[in-house]
C-alpha cells in the first residue's frame, strides 16, 4: 500500500447531464493521511479467498452488448466475466456486498483493518496523481461510448494486468481505466451536507446503493474525469467493475515547522514576486506549476495560470501595502506531496493591516517542487 499525505482540496462540481444538477456544490474538503493499495484487487487474490471462505457470491453480474442495454447475465460471474482473465487482472463481477466479505477475511487474515476508500480519497488521489488519461496512460475504451479500443501502449480489449501502465507520481495504478471501482460511500446525487472531513458517508437517502468511480477499459472522455461517479446497486456486480483497499493511518506525529530546502526554494520565489510586486516573476514560478489554484480568504477562487497572473496584476496596481511573511507553522512532506502553512501580514497602516494563515500544496515531479494548491484562512483583521 502507498501512504497518502493528507491535504485539503476542492470536491465536486455542479454539472446537469440531461437529467438535473448533480456532483455539486464544489467545497473544501480536508483528507487526513490515509493508505491506499497501488493496484485493484486481483482475480488469484479473490479466489484464494474463495477457496478459503466457501463464499459464494449472490451471482448477479450486469452485462452490456450491441443492441442491448444493461442486464443481468446469468452465466457471468468473477470466475467467468465472459472474457479471458488470468491471475493477475483486476476481479470484476462483484458486489459491494462480495468486497465487505473480502475485506473483513483480509482484515481478520492479516490483523489490518481494511476498507474501501472513500469518494473524498478517490477524489483527492485522482486529482493530485495528474494523469492525463490516454491510451499511452491507461486502459480505456472507444471515445465513442462504449466498449474497449487498442491503441499505441493499450493493447487491451478487456481488462489488463494491474499495474500494466506506469503509477501516478503518487505511486498509484489504474486509478482511472482498467475497472470501475467500488466506493465506501452510500450513493447521495449532490454534496449537500456532505462530510468536509473525508469520510465516507455511510446515510443512504437510496437504500441499497453504493458509488463507483474511475472509469473502465470500455470507456474514455467524461468518464474519466477526477469527479466523474456512478452508482450500483449493494447486491449486484458489473463486469466493468471492481475494486482496491485502503486503510486508515494512525495521526501524524508533530510536525516539523521547517520546510526542507527544495520546497522553501519553490514558496521563496512565490513570495519574492509578491513582495516586489513584480508579475514576471511571479510568472516564472506558476509556468514551473501544476495547474495551480489559489483560495482567498474571503471565499474567492481563481484557478489557472492566467487568471491567477491577472488577479495579481490588478492587487500590485494598488500602492501602499507591504508583505511580512511569518513563521513556518507546520510542514508535512514526502516522497511526492508536501503541505506547509505559513503566516503573512499584509499592511498598509496601523489602522489597516491583516494576517492571514497560508496553506501551500506542492507535488514533485522530475522537474522538481510545484506549487498546485494555495489556501489562505483570515486570523486578524477586516472581516
């Protein structure tokens, strides 16, 4: 399993598909560190718990062909999915009710306590993995829905291997393609009241039914997109569909209140251009980023180089402020995320001054630190 560092990110958008708002409101949420598997689990890994157990799965596998919409197929099930598998290929035809078996199996096998994630995790690891999904990067099918295409690295009709094509810079794969996965979440259609802390919501206003997400071989476009989710019935399996493991992580010790080197470097030459008010700058640091996103404090947020350039350019054009940057308060980092929060005061006068507390999101890549994240919190100041 990979060791994922927590962080806080924006979940969800609204979009209307034909039938309603759904996938909405966008909102904070904030993950905590948590394991994740780096692959589904496997056909050899389920039926060695088969084998084990005598479990018998309720058999009830949906099916689409040419000329058919979805049905249940009688004669699929995760030993016959209706196409060849060895070993090694993600399980599919199983139920949500068929991966709870497994899971406490595994759990009372090995003394871990294993779940599914939930759709906040799977949302936080899709968008912070950074996979430009494609043929040279996953499993996926035709662009015109649906069914499985083979193209440059994809040479795949059906399911691959796990872990055929090259991990996430969270060191993760298959998170998008290969099989839909089974979330721990009860199916909601908007995010009304969900929670803000990463857990899965476990109330379901539609008993019975779970989310998927991540997309298939037999799928491309929207349905890969980070947000992208389906829902299935708790009693029935997809042949499109299966599923990884994840695990909670006892809390992070104290933090250091140090950046190391590298990242300090990145946040330096970030604020540097905002203390010289300098745009050029500040546009060789954003051209060295990830697609950035920067949260104000008073609720606005501007997303993307360019606009986040612009919004700049028209705060430096208002004289008399100056920047005092603070201490580092806390930094949490690895191998390929690292959060750290750091506070700034801006002033113009005695009587018209604020601090803020800064949270910045960086991922490594081989090019080094890149700042993807920036969230600020009011601490003193106009309201």
């Amino acid at each position: 399993m990979v060791e994922i560092p927590g962080g806080t990110f924006a979940m969800g958008a609204t979009v209307d598909r034909g039938y309603g708002p759904i996938d909405g409101p966008t909102h904070d949420v904030n993950v905590p560190r948590f394991a994740m598997a780096k692959r589904e689990i496997t056909v050899g890994e389920f039926r060695a718990f088969v084998k084990a157990t005598g479990h018998v799965s309720k058999g009830k596998c949906n099916v689409y062909e040419a000329g058919t919409s979805w049905h249940i197929d009688p004669e699929r099930s995760w030993s016959a999915p209706g196409f060849l598998q060895e070993e090694k290929h993600p399980v599919v035809c199983v139920s949500w009710a068929d991966t709870q078996a497994y899971i406490a199996w595994l759990s009372a096998q090995t003394g871990q306590r294993y779940r599914l994630p939930s759709e906040a995790e799977m949302e936080y690891v899709t968008q912070f993995g950074n996979v430009d999904v494609s043929h040279a990067t996953a499993n996926i099918g035709k662009v015109d829905c649906c069914g499985g295409a083979v193209h440059d690295r994809d040479i795949w009709i059906e399911t691959a291997p796990v872990a055929s094509f090259p991990a996430d810079r969270l060191g993760l794969h298959d998170i998008r393609g290969n099989v839909w996965e089974w979330q721990a979440d009860c199916y909601h259609a908007s995010y009304e009241g969900a929670p803000t802390d990463g857990l899965a919501r476990s109330a379901c206003p539609e008993p019975g039914y779970h989310s998927i997400r991540g997309g298939s071989y037999g799928d491309a476009g929207e349905f890969h997109d980070p947000r992208f989710r389906l829902r299935g019935p708790v009693d029935q399996g997809f042949f499109t569909v299966g599923f990884r493991l994840a695990r909670d992580l006892a809390p992070q010790p104290a933090s250091p209140t140090t950046a190391p080197p590298a990242v300090a470097e990145t946040l330096s030459s970030m604020l540097g251009a905002m203390r010289g008010r300098d745009v050029a700058a500040l546009d060789r640091t954003l051209a060295r980023s990830v697609p950035p996103q920067i949260v104000y404090y008073w609720g606005e947020t501007v997303s993307g180089r360019d606009d986040i350039l612009q919004w700049h350019r028209e705060w430096f054009a208002e004289t008399g402020w100056t920047l005092e940057p603070g201490p580092v308060t806390h930094a949490l980092v690895d191998s390929r995320i690292a959060v750290v929060s750091s506070t700034m005061r801006y002033i113009k006068s005695a009587e018209r001054q604020f601090s803020i507390l800064v949270s910045h999101t960086l991922t490594r890549e081989d090019s080094g630190w890149k700042i993807a994240r920036i969230q600020q919190t009011l601490l003193e100041g106009p309201e």
